[in-house]
C-alpha cells in the first residue's frame, strides 16, 4: 500500500473517530459547565445600599429557570427566565455569571415620572465555607439597579445594590 493511501486512511479513520465522539455526547452537553435548573433566589433588601449608604430596600424572592450552554468552564450564554414574568441573557465573563435586564418603571420622581433601571446580578458558585466551589449548586453575589443620571432632576446615577443568593430546587 502506498505512502498516500496509509495517510488517506489515518485521515478518514480520526474523522470517523471524531464524527463517532461528537454522535456519542447528547447534544448540549458540556461536561457540567454552566447553570442549568430551577433556582430559589433571593434579594436582601436589610442590607441595601442606595447610592453607597445603608438604607433598606424592599427584598425580593423568586424561582427562576436557567438554560445555559458552554464551550468552555468560563464562556457560557443562556437564558433566565423568572416566575415574575421576566427573561433576560446570562452570561460568563472573568469566571463571573450576568444577568441584565431593563426595569421598566423601577423608580417614580416626586412628580410621577417613571425612572427606568437597569438591573444587573452578578452571580458566582459559592461553597459551605463561603469560597468558589465551582461544583456547587448554591450561588452568591450581587444585585444592582442603576437608573440614568439627571432622572427626578438630580445630576446623579440613582444605584441601588444589595446582596444576593441564589440555590438549586
């Protein structure tokens, strides 16, 4: 057999090798990477901060439904949707997962005028001990909503943080 012929048939062995490995894994499947199931999430209004200062917010608890797939451990993409009639992207960036969503109406200025706010969680794996633990299924971070500047006639970003917790049911 001829030098041409062994390497044409190495060749259509590995892609026949690799077709057989790509068939093998389901679809999506990404070697547990990513968020995916159904959350209990909560928002600590207690220890709000409204523009750096301490002041308490009403809290918030939901159940959202997370999709994500992955091409690696940090490059991820899906979708949150949450049982108070939202769905926003989430995404991975620095080993940190975003999820950000427009509020509609989120503030009103004296006069009545609605303020929108963009909210944005910043949500990371956390262990028992309080550390990363990439393989748990408890999250931890923050939730912040930033409204414009120059709304209800202030020169300021209104900006509302506060802590946030997020685990699989």
């Amino acid at each position: 057999m001829s030098a041409s012929r062994v390497r044409a048939s190495a060749v259509i062995a590995t892609a026949a090798l690799a077709a057989a490995l790509v068939a093998a894994s389901p679809a999506g499947a990404n070697d547990g990477w990513g968020i995916n199931g159904t959350f209990a999430t909560s928002s600590n209004g207690d220890f709000a901060k409204v523009n750096e200062r301490f002041q308490d917010q009403p809290g918030e608890r939901s159940t959202w439904t997370i999709t994500t797939q992955c091409v690696s451990p940090t490059e991820c993409t899906g979708t949150v949707t949450s049982d108070k009639g939202w769905s926003a992207p989430i995404y991975t960036t620095s080993g940190l997962y975003f999820v950000k969503r427009v509020v509609p109406n989120w503030r009103f200025c004296a006069d009545g005028q609605p303020v929108e706010g963009l909210q944005v969680y910043k949500i990371y794996p956390v262990g028992f001990d309080g550390h990363v633990d990439a393989s748990s299924d408890e999250y931890t971070g923050e939730d912040q909503t930033l409204g414009p500047s120059g709304s209800c006639g202030r020169n300021q970003w209104p900006t509302v943080r506060m802590p946030f917790y997020m685990k699989k049911i």
